[in-house]
C-alpha cells in the first residue's frame, strides 16, 4: 500500500464513525477507480434488521450496476475492517480488484472476543480463503487502534 492511500482509508473509518453515529456497527468502505476517483462509498446499515447490509456488499452491487468488467477489475476497495465471507464472494462475483483493509477480521474476532461479544452465526474468515484470486493488502496499523476504539463503544454501549 502506498501512502497516496491513507486518505481513502481515513474516509473509510470516518464513514465507520458515521455508522456508528447512526447507531449501527462501525464499519465503512470506499470505491476507488484505476484513476483514483472516489466512485462510491457506504457504510454499515445492518440496524434496520437486514443482516446482508454491508458497504463491501453494497459497493459490490453498485459497481455491478455501474461499472464495465475491465473497470472493476482495475478498482480497489478501501475498507475499515477486511470483509466478511459474505462480502469477500460478492466482491469476487462481480470481479473486483484489489482490497485494501484497516483491520483484520482476525483482530476483530479478538477485540470482541475480549468485548464478550458473542460469535457471529458466520464464521470469520480471511478474504482469500473465500476469494483466493483476490489481491488483499492489510491491515494498517497506523488507523488500526481507531477502528477497535469505534467497535469497543459500539458493544460497550
């Protein structure tokens, strides 16, 4: 990862912050062309009882929509933690490129283990055990302890 990329991820954790905001879990992504452009962004919504509410999924679908094969391909996905299963098949079904993420699921797993968080009904996997074709770079230290700061005020309540 390259330094030009902190900003995106920075938006990423601001947007999980927004989430957070909002009431939801903190979790925030960004779509960035080949070019660099901002293309989309989202945030967790998964408060509204819908489950699949995720911006990795989300951005998945809107690139679907939006983008031309080869366009996807080119693009990155900014992200505040890395995706779930469920969004790392999405990603790949569409034929995203790469994914750039700030916190593993390994240290998610851990910090809400330590939350008293209790297991999710899917189990936690590395992108590229769901997506082995899927470049994936992460995670990013120097945003790292922001990230476990918003899940801890989520489950703390």
């Amino acid at each position: 990862m390259k330094d030009t990329e902190l900003p995106y991820l920075r938006r990423c954790v601001e947007l999980a912050a927004e989430a957070l905001e909002a009431g939801d879990e903190p979790f925030g992504s960004v779509l960035v062309s080949a070019d660099g452009e901002i293309l989309a962004e989202d945030h967790n919504r998964v408060a509204s009882g819908d489950r699949t509410r995720h911006p990795e999924f989300e951005l998945a679908r809107w690139a679907a929509a939006h983008m031309t094969p080869e366009e996807r391909a080119a693009a990155t996905v900014y992200t505040s933690g890395e995706h779930c299963p469920m969004c790392a098949a999405a990603h790949a079904w569409v034929g995203l490129g790469r994914i750039v993420y700030v916190a593993s699921s390994e240290q998610l797993t851990q910090w809400l283990t330590e939350l008293g968080v209790p297991a999710p009904p899917v189990r936690p996997l590395p992108v590229n055990e769901v997506a082995p074709g899927v470049v994936v770079e992460g995670p990013v230290p120097e945003l790292t302890e922001r990230v476990r700061q918003l899940h801890s005020q989520f489950h703390k309540g």
